[in-house]
C-alpha cells in the first residue's frame, strides 16, 4: 500500500503544466501584439491626418507623390526600427529578469531566449509600417491641393 511518484509521471505533469503555460503566454503575446499594432495604426493615421497642411504645401513647392509616399514609409519604417529595437532590449532584460526569479521558485525551471518570434512579427510589422501610411495618405489626397491648404482643421 505504498505510494509512489515515478519520473515518467512528474515529467507528464510537467509537459502538461508547460503547454498550459505556454498557451496562455502565447495568448496574451497575440493579445499585446495585436494592440500594438492597432496603436501603431491609429499614431501613423492621425499623425498624416494632422500633418496634411503641411504635406499640401510641400506639394505645392514641388514634392511629388512618389517623394511624400516614400517620405511616410521611411517614417513608419523608423518607428518600427526604433520600437523593435527598444523591445528587443528592455523586453529581453525584463523577462531575463522576471524569469529567473521563477527559476528559484521552480528548481527544474530553465530560461531559454527565444528570437524567433521576434523575427516572425518583424516582416508583419514592416508590411503595417508600409501599407499604413499608403492608406492615409491616399485618404488625405482626395482633395486638390489647393483645398487642403485652405483647411484650417
């Protein structure tokens, strides 16, 4: 009548716990991201929104299209670089760090950094870097030069 707790049963307990953990983490990563981008959608879309005075008169001075979409895009790019790079560093940091205090709790825990969901969301963010801009600008020039510099909105 002796109980007993094998390897092959805790490992099973642990696989279970991991899957759950990692569901959930997954989960709320896709959460975040998605977030994220929206936020991104919405900082691109007012700020070409606010600034279509100015680009009706850089147009108005000889800046084509072509430049002004191109000036956007470099612009969403830049955010992208800049946001990527500052997450790549603090969010390293701080899971290091939020994670190796787990490591104390859990003696069989292990921290493994992961880039590769990093490069994964690194083309989708490119893609909303590019298209965003395309989208507003494309809705701000609806109106003929003219009409966008006597907007005083």
């Amino acid at each position: 009548n002796m109980g007993y707790i094998s390897k092959s049963l805790l490992k099973a307990e642990f696989d279970d716990m991991i899957s759950i953990v990692s569901t959930i983490g997954i989960t709320l990563a896709m959460i975040i991201a998605f977030i994220g981008i929206l936020n991104f959608v919405n900082a691109m879309t007012t700020e070409i929104i606010a600034r279509k005075q100015e680009f009706a008169m850089l147009q108005s001075i000889g800046m084509t299209n072509a430049q002004l979409k191109q000036t956007l895009i470099y612009e969403g790019i830049s955010y992208i670089a800049i946001s990527g790079i500052i997450s790549l560093i603090l969010g390293s940091l701080l899971s290091w760090a939020f994670l190796n205090a787990v490591n104390h709790m859990i003696l069989f825990f292990e921290y493994q950094f992961q880039i590769m969901p990093f490069v994964i969301m690194l083309p989708l963010l490119i893609a909303v870097a590019i298209i965003t801009p395309l989208f507003a600008y494309r809705n701000i020039n609806r109106k003929s030069i003219v009409e966008r510099l006597r907007d005083n909105e």
